[in-house]
C-alpha cells in the first residue's frame, strides 16, 4: 500500500484564505493545495510522503488554529506524484513559487496578482522592492511550471528573469541556520561517537542483561539522584545529543532522559558508564528507560531545521518588566520549564523546557500575546546538544546550583554574544564552561511521549 502524501486539513473557516492556512504548512515542498470551500476543508498533496507525514505530525501536536478554530487533520487517498512534475523538479528545480526579476517600479502585488491568476488560483504575491524581484507562489506546481514556459514566449515578459523560487513552507529562516547546523552537528556526533563505542550493553538492577538495552532506544534512566539535584542540574550533566524530553521523578530519586537521535542516546550511555556521573557528591547510576519508539517525523524535521526544547526571546529593553518569574508564569503555561536565563547585556533571554513539544507550543502561542508582540521568539540552541568533554576528564566535580545562570554557554542561538551565534574561541565543539557539573553525552533527534509510555518508563526499574 502506497504511503499518503496527501494531509487532509478540515473545519476551515470561510473566511479564512490560502495565504493563512499555508502559513501554518512549514514542511515542504508543496506539490499542490485544492481548496474546497463548501466542505470547509482543503487538501495539501507533498512531494514526499515522509515530509506529509511531518506535517501531519506536527499539526496534530500544535493543534493549529485559524480564526479561532481548531482545525481537523487527516489524511487523504493515496496517489502518485506526476511524472512530469518528477521530470520538472529533478531538471529544472520546478517549485509552487515563480520568481520574477528585473520588475519595473509600475510593477506592484496586485497588479501581479490580476496579471497572472489567469494560469491558476494564487497562494501569496511578494516583491522586494529594492532588488526588483518579485516572487507568486501558486497552488501547484504544475500551474508554476505552467507559468514560467508562456512569460518566457510572452513579449511583454521579454528582458525579464523567469524562473523558480524556493518553497516558503520548506524555507528554514536566517535566524535558525545557526541552531539547525547545531542540531546536525549534535546528530552527527552522536553517531560517530556511538559507531567507537560499538554496541548496546547494561544490566538490570541484579546484574541480569536489561532488557530495555535494545537497538533504536532512545531513553537513558538516571538513578540514585540526591534529593537536593534539580532538573537543572540533571540537564547540566548531559552533552551529547538533543534532547527530546526530560522527566524528573524526585520523590523516587529518578530521572528519564529521552535523546531525538538514538545513536546519540548509546554514546551518551556508554560514555557516561565509562566516565561516571556525579552530581552533588553522589554517583549516578545509568541504565536504559523503556523504548519510547521512534522520533516522529514533526519533532525530526522540526530538529533538522534548528528546533529545540529551548525558546529565544529577543529584543528585550525592560528586564524589570520581563522578570524571570513573568517568564516562567508567561512560558510555563506550555509546560514544564527546566531553565530560565536573563541576558541583560545581549537584551535577551531563554526558556528551557523539559520537552520540545512545549516549546513548539510556546512559540506559537506567543504569538498572540499581546506583551511579547514586539519581542522575537525563535528556537535557541540546547546546550545538551554541544560536545561531551573530553575522555579521561573527572567528571565528579559538585558546582553550586544555579552557578549556570548568568556564564553559561548554554543558549545561544540567534542573539548569541559570541561571533556568528557560535562559541567562544577554544569552546567550540570541544568543552563547554566549566560552569557545568561535567558529564558526557552524545547527538540527537526527538519526539513528546504521552504519560502512558512514561509511566511504562517508570515501572521498568
């Protein structure tokens, strides 16, 4: 059976336009959208059934919403790409997006608009008027290609630049290159650290082979937690790999740490097995939670393009205004939070939470707050995503809780204090501060569990 690349997307106001509902897609490309206004319901065919089914995932987890609506997700029938939309793509980079250049100054959206919607129904119309380029995204690629083969015949087109643009559902903004090569450089890590280690092991609690140390598990189990450890801490131990999710169980003196990438998980376990934890005097113990399967494919390509359980807020003049506690009430309403980070010289700060999900949530519902209207939100970068420490370190240090806050290199994505949002010279991706209980890791990709599989979690040891 073939694999939907078709989303179904329902409940669609009627005032709503093409425009708004495709601001919500950020997975692409698009092959084409067919609206249908009197079932209130739209269909988005992808290219590909792997990034449908990103969509899909991401949908369903942020809930989307227009005009006050929640939308309904599903899928569609299953059906083949065109080979002449293959051909096109493959040979001439064919997208949705026509890109138009050397535009007069008579030019303008509308008159584009009226002026080309004689080929097909119009997505969105944007110039950038200091460079003379104009870009019309239509509802399928066939009418783009449509397009682009008649203005380039058209006498009134002649002198002018015809030709292709990218997507903007697949487009990865400027501000999160920098988190998106972190995240990559975090997976790739991880496997190349994984690949030296070689294979699973662990024992249960009797010294019997766990039966949870299985290949494509991505939940590490830390016990023996002292009572004063906070989840901060715990996160401060941990390098290696993006994180998914963090579950910290104090009253049982536990803690379940899920990875995105399980490659980076088995670095983390075998290099935290061979150098040891400590936190607060206390030795670790490391084990493996029970599988949480694989990532979903929302959380995956949210990772690959810079997401992370960590949210940038920049722009920031006031900080007595925005306070940690007004962060933590304001953010923690999408949940948990793990870390809250006031810059005051870089105008920013961040807000760490236990689950990217959350974060996804939270950026998203910022938008509507009224306080943060004129602040950016963006993704940051988890600094469990930065590099183990080198081998052979001790790692047994007890650092004071909260000596993180202000020196950290924990956060920094866009608005980094360091050059191009990287690290300072000599931390790169070797070592991190030693602003950090030391603690090894690995790379990553992740997705939200549901309380369930916690709970699965939490009855395996």
């Amino acid at each position: 059976m073939k694999q939907p690349r078709t989303v179904y997307v329902g409940n669609l106001p009627s005032d709503a336009s093409v425009d708004e509902l495709l601001s919500q897609v950020r997975f692409g490309p698009i092959d084409s959208v067919k609206i249908l206004p009197e079932k209130s319901c739209a269909f988005i065919s992808f290219l590909d059934p792997h990034t449908a089914s990103a969509f899909h995932s991401d949908a369903v987890m942020r809930k989307v919403r227009l005009h006050d609506q929640d939308l309904k997700i599903g899928w569609g029938k299953p059906s083949a790409v065109p080979p002449a939309i293959i051909l096109a793509v493959n040979q001439t980079g064919a997208t949705r997006n026509v890109y138009l250049g050397n535009l007069d100054e008579d030019f303008t959206e509308q008159s584009l608009r009226d002026e080309l919607s004689r080929f097909g129904p119009i997505d969105q119309v944007k110039i950038v008027r200091d460079k003379n380029i104009g870009f019309v995204h239509f509802l399928s690629i066939a009418t783009a290609i449509k397009v682009v083969q008649t203005l380039a015949s058209e006498p009134e087109w002649a002198g002018r630049r015809v030709n292709y643009g990218k997507d903007r559902c697949a487009y990865v903004p400027k501000n999160q290159h920098q988190q998106q090569q972190h995240n990559m450089a975090a997976a790739a890590m991880g496997s190349i650290a994984a690949a030296q280690f070689g294979g699973f092991g662990g024992f249960g609690v009797n010294g019997s082979p766990d039966p949870n140390a299985q290949p494509g598990n991505r939940t590490i189990y830390l016990g023996n937690i002292h009572p004063d450890t906070t989840i901060e801490d715990i996160c401060n131990s941990i390098r290696g790999g993006i994180l998914q999710q963090i579950r910290y169980i104090p009253e049982k003196h536990i803690c379940f740490v899920t990875f995105v990438d399980p490659a980076c998980a088995l670095a983390f376990y075998q290099s935290a097995t061979f150098q040891g934890i400590a936190l607060h005097n206390r030795r670790l113990k490391i084990g493996w939670g029970k599988s949480s399967g694989p990532t979903s494919p929302g959380i995956a390509m949210v990772v690959q393009s810079g997401g992370s359980r960590n949210v940038y807020i920049g722009n920031i003049e006031d900080f007595e205004t925005y306070t940690e506690a007004k962060l933590r009430e304001d953010f923690g309403e999408y949940g948990d939070l793990e870390l809250v980070n006031l810059l005051p010289a870089k105008n920013c700060a961040f807000c760490n939470f236990t689950n990217i999900a959350n974060a996804i949530k939270a950026i998203e519902g910022m938008k509507s707050n009224k306080d943060y209207q004129n602040l950016k939100i963006s993704f940051g970068k988890d600094r469990c995503g930065g590099a183990p420490r080198q081998m052979g370190r001790n790692n047994n240090f007890d650092y004071p809780r909260g000596q993180s806050h202000q020196n950290s290199h924990n956060n920094f994505g866009t608005g980094s204090p360091f050059p191009d949002g990287g690290y300072p010279d000599g931390i790169g991706l070797i070592e991190f501060s030693d602003d950090f209980a030391e603690g090894p890791g690995a790379g990553a990709l992740v997705l939200d569990e549901s309380v369930a599989q916690e709970e699965q979690h939490n009855k395996s040891f």
